[in-house]
C-alpha cells in the first residue's frame, strides 16, 4: 500500500529506537592503543537521554533560584558551577547503558567512573550526539 511505502522512506531517518538500544563503543588506553573494555551508550534521541536532560533544566532553574541564598558572590558562583558540573556528569551517566567492567553500571559507579575518567566522558558526550551511529547501517567507533 501506499502508507506502507512511505513508512519505508521515513524509517531511514528514524533514530530514536536505535538510540534507545545504544551501540557499543571500544575504550583506549590513554596511549591511543585498544583495551579489552567497552562501553554500550544510549544516544541523545533516547528516552533517558530526553527525561534525564528535562529533569536537569528544571534542577538548575531550582538551584538558581537556591544559590541566591548564597550571599558571597564568588561563593554563589562557586555553588552554580559545582552543581552544573554534577547535573553534566548525571545526564552523561544516563546515557552511559552497560559496560564490560566488573561493576554493576548503577547510577553511583556511573558517576564515580566518569568523575574519575575525565576523557570517557567527553567520547561518550562526543559520541552520543552522532546519529549515524544510531541507525540501522551505523557504523560503530
């Protein structure tokens, strides 16, 4: 039929249920070369991607209005980094599905490795954003 021709045409553009099931992703060594680990990451058309990034953006308007009671200004200023720089490292944590390490990838050990691993979490914020991984012909890395 018709419809069904044109769903065809438009599921070459679809992204979304591919960034829900993430794509695997190799991790190197600082020195460039391959480690045995990987990581699965969700992309930025997912489900979680979307709910983490709204909950952020009605958090930080929160914590604005909660850093006026800070009455130093370098302290405020302070207090505003600190919590956007948790709420960066919480939504790359979401995007962050499974991974070959020997802990459970909780939201916890998420945030412990990504504060610790500087360098994953900006691949991981570089990556997420490239849809052509999360198509049906995507290529990985």
């Amino acid at each position: 039929s018709f419809f069904m021709v044109g769903m065809n045409e438009m599921e070459q553009f679809f992204t979304q249920e591919n960034a829900n099931e993430g794509t695997q992703i190799d991790l190197f060594q600082i020195d460039g070369s391959k480690s045995e680990h990987w990581l699965v990451i969700l992309g930025t058309d997912s489900d979680v991607f979307q709910m983490v990034n709204a909950k952020a953006r009605r958090a930080l308007s929160t914590i604005e209005i909660e850093s006026r009671m800070v009455e130093d200004l370098s302290k405020r200023e302070d207090f505003l980094l600190a919590k956007q720089h948790e709420w960066e490292i919480k939504i790359i944590a979401a995007l962050l599905k499974n991974w070959s390490f020997d802990k459970e990838p909780t939201e916890e050990n998420k945030i412990e490795f990504l504060t610790k691993a500087p360098q994953i979490r900006e691949q991981i914020n570089r990556l997420s954003i490239r849809r052509q991984l999360f198509t049906k012909t995507g290529s990985k890395n």
